[in-house]
C-alpha cells in the first residue's frame, strides 16, 4: 500500500477500498483496528440472519461477525458481481466494545484528505436507515470519487438490526 502526502496540516488518514467494481469509498483509519485476509473456506455461513451477513469466522480466538458492507449499503452482494473470490479482504473496526468485519472486495491504499475537502452527499440510492454512515464523497487529486464513511454508525446499524431480525424469527 503506498500513502500519499498530506496536502495540508489538518489532513487525516483514510483507507481506501472498493464496495463494487465502479463503487469505491474510505475509512478514517483511527476507526480502524486491522485488515484481514479473509478465504472462503475460514468463513462459517449461519442460517437465519440478515442476508447481509455472510456469516462468522474466527479472529484471535473470538467470533467476529462478517459483514458484506456493499450489500449492506444497498449495493449488489459481493458474491453476484460477477466474478468469484477465493479470498476477500475484511476490514476489522471496533466501536463501544463490539468489533465487526466489513467485507470488501479490495483494500486500496492509505490516503491523507483533509476533512474539510469531503462534500456532501446528494441524494442517493443507499439503505435510509444509514444515510448518516456517510460522512459525504471526497474527490481526489486524481479525480476518483471516495464515499466516506463512518464504521461506528455502521457498528451500531448492524447491532440493531441483528437484535430485531432475531427477535422477528
């Protein structure tokens, strides 16, 4: 991963990583504890959830919950896109004492934005209930469009809707 250099002084880290093919967004990286190489066969499907969990593996000895972040912001699954993986790449965050995998199909590289750069979204055809995981879109000096999200709304959405679809079966 290569990083490019902060434009300004106020600039902060974000990963970077592809949704879909065309869709790509960004992390803040203090949101972030690792990324993992994650291989199908590590991955433990479990029936009777969200269809956006593509089910659990095991991370230093815990459970972690494994989550198709494209799907579960309204995007195409990944495993329709067209094209198989053996592997994936789950980006590991931890938000008030619950860690999450967030699947993707690639991690890109480390980038410096300054926040005050990231614009506001227009309306847009994601998951309602997680317009305010999108921090805005930032674009950059290459002119790529970034989402930028927040991992911590996306912790919490994922708890509640987890609770409610057990409590529903």
């Amino acid at each position: 991963m290569t990083t490019a250099i902060p434009t300004t002084e106020n600039a902060e880290q974000f990963l970077s990583f592809h949704l879909t093919e065309t869709l790509h967004a960004m992390l803040p990286t203090q949101q972030l504890t690792e990324i993992l190489n994650l291989a199908l066969h590590q991955l433990v499907p479990i029936p009777d959830v969200a269809p956006q969990v593509m089910g659990v593996c095991n991370w230093r000895g815990d459970v972690l919950w494994l989550v198709d972040l494209g799907y579960l912001l309204g995007a195409e699954p990944l495993y329709s896109q067209g094209y198989r993986r053996s592997h994936y790449k789950a980006i590991i965050v931890h938000h008030q004492g619950h860690t999450l995998g967030l699947v993707v199909s690639q991690v890109n590289q480390m980038l410096w934005c300054d926040p005050a750069q990231i614009q506001s979204l227009p309306e847009a055809n994601f998951v309602p209930e997680l317009s305010n995981s999108f921090q805005g879109y930032w674009l950059t000096p290459t002119d790529e469009t970034l989402l930028v999200l927040d991992s911590r709304v996306l912790v919490e959405f994922f708890l509640q809707s987890t609770t409610h679809h057990s409590q529903d079966s």
